[in-house]
C-alpha cells in the first residue's frame, strides 16, 4: 500500500473513532442533564408549576406540581396550616426537589388562591360553618382525595407512590385521609393535634399499624407536643413509626427553621 493511501486510511479510521466517541459524549450528558433535573434548583427560586383541579363540590384548587427524579421516586402532597397557604412548604419542597422527590402543595380550600368555584362564589375560612358533618371542614379530606386522584389520572403517578405531608391542621387533614386510603405508603405529620377543626386524631391513627408514619413536634408548642406524644404512644410498635423534636415552641413549618431537625426529618424520608 502507498504511504499517501496508508495516511488516508488512517485518518477516515480516527474520524470514524472520534465521531463515535463524540455521539457517546452526546448521549452521557443528555442522559445527565434529563436525570439531574430535579437536583438543579436555584436556592431562593419558587419551584413547581402552577396548576388547578377541581373538588367534588366544584372549588378551584390553586396548586404547584413538581415531578419526581424517576418514576422510582415518591411524589409527596403537602397540605400547609389553618389561615396559611402552600407558599408555607417552598423551602422544604426545595430540600425534596434536591433528592429527587416529586412534590405537589396546593392552597386548601378557602385559603390562598382557593378562594372561588366554578361559578363564581368567593369562599373563606373565615366564613366556614361550624366543624360537623358535611361542613367546608370536613370536605377538606375529600379535597385531598381529589390531589390524589389529580397526580394518578393526571401525571400518571400510582398511588403506592404518593407520600402524604401535612402541618398542625393539614397534618390532621392528611392523617384522616391516610387511614382511609391504605395505599397511601408514608405520612409526615408537623404538630398534629388530637383534635383539630373537628378533626379528631386518636382513631384514625390506629390505621397505621405497619405504614411509615414520622409525628414532629417541638416540646413549647405545648397542645402540639402533647398530642403527638399520645398519638406517637398508640403506634409505637410499628417499627416504621418515629416522633421527631424540634428546638424551642415552634409550630408546624416553623420547625424547619431547626436545621438539626430538618435534616433528621429528611433521612427519615430517605430511610422510609
């Protein structure tokens, strides 16, 4: 072979290898980029999408959804506190964001940006009937049933993968709705109380025999701390139930404000 022909052969050779090579590159960070999607999140930035769905007595529910890593991770619904909203859970949606988990929180009925039906009616928690029986109270749960059903239907996320979080009356609220829904796999309740809105806990909480369950709540917010105790005493045998404590009386989110306890709350939920 001549050494012009030899040359030749060899550079079509090496561009063949280096095009091969780059196509590899190409594919890797693709594959990078599309897994790391969850973990790239600006600190301080709002995360989710903003979408809505529909009670069955027809409020507009206000919520962000924000997928999962994969669809091996959980999706956690985060239901905020009495006269709060679901800007209330941003900075731990971001700490769930970073290990790879889903997240959708939305405004309860009545509260933020849940303030109308499909009609037009405007609706506050303030103006609610008294707790009972078919109260705007009470449909809360059902609203929580229609967060469910929006991540199936909507996102295609089984219900063997949707984690429940709830704070002091959201806590209470997702407690109810787990003990009903067994398919639920793990519940993370901040400063539950025995009763809360006509929200009783001591019953419903027996449901979560075998489930993973984490009950928090800081020694000086006194109602809160007692309450978790007992309902933490009724399943304590379940080896997958843990309470958590938080510094000082803060109540519900606030307890993120504990960095110690929010990074014990976080390998719990790594763990389980």
């Amino acid at each position: 072979m001549k050494p012009a022909e030899n040359l030749l052969r060899n550079v079509k050779f090496m561009t063949k290898k280096i095009s091969f090579f780059r196509i590899l590159l190409s594919a890797a960070i693709l594959l990078l980029s599309f897994n790391a999607h969850s973990y790239a999140v600006k600190p301080g930035a709002k995360i989710g999408k903003k979408i809505t769905f529909i009670t069955n007595d027809g409020v507009i529910i206000s919520a962000l959804y924000y997928p999962p890593a994969s669809k091996s991770m959980k999706t956690f619904i985060l239901l905020h506190g009495l006269a709060s909203n679901q800007e209330e859970w941003q900075p731990f949606a971001h700490n769930l964001a970073r290990l790879g988990y889903g997240f959708l929180s939305y405004d309860a009925r009545g509260h933020g940006e849940s303030t109308r039906d499909i009609k037009g009616k405007k609706i506050s928690y303030a103006n609610f009937s008294p707790p009972g029986p078919a109260s705007e109270w009470e449909r809360m749960v059902s609203d929580l049933e229609k967060a469910v059903k929006t991540l199936e239907t909507t996102y295609g996320t089984p219900a063997k993968k949707i984690a429940l979080a709830g704070a002091s009356l959201g806590a209470n609220v997702c407690l109810i709705y787990g003990s009903m829904d067994k398919s639920i796999p793990a519940v993370v309740l901040l400063s539950p109380g025995l009763n809360y809105a006509g929200f009783a806990a001591s019953g419903p909480v027996l449901e979560y025999s075998k489930r993973a369950v984490l009950i928090a709540a800081s020694p000086g917010d006194t109602y809160a701390y007692q309450s978790s105790s007992l309902l933490y005493a009724k399943i304590k045998s379940n080896k997958r139930s843990e309470m958590l404590s938080a510094a000082g009386g803060r109540h519900g989110v606030q307890m993120f404000e504990d960095k110690v306890f929010t990074n014990k709350l976080l390998s719990w939920i790594s763990r389980n």
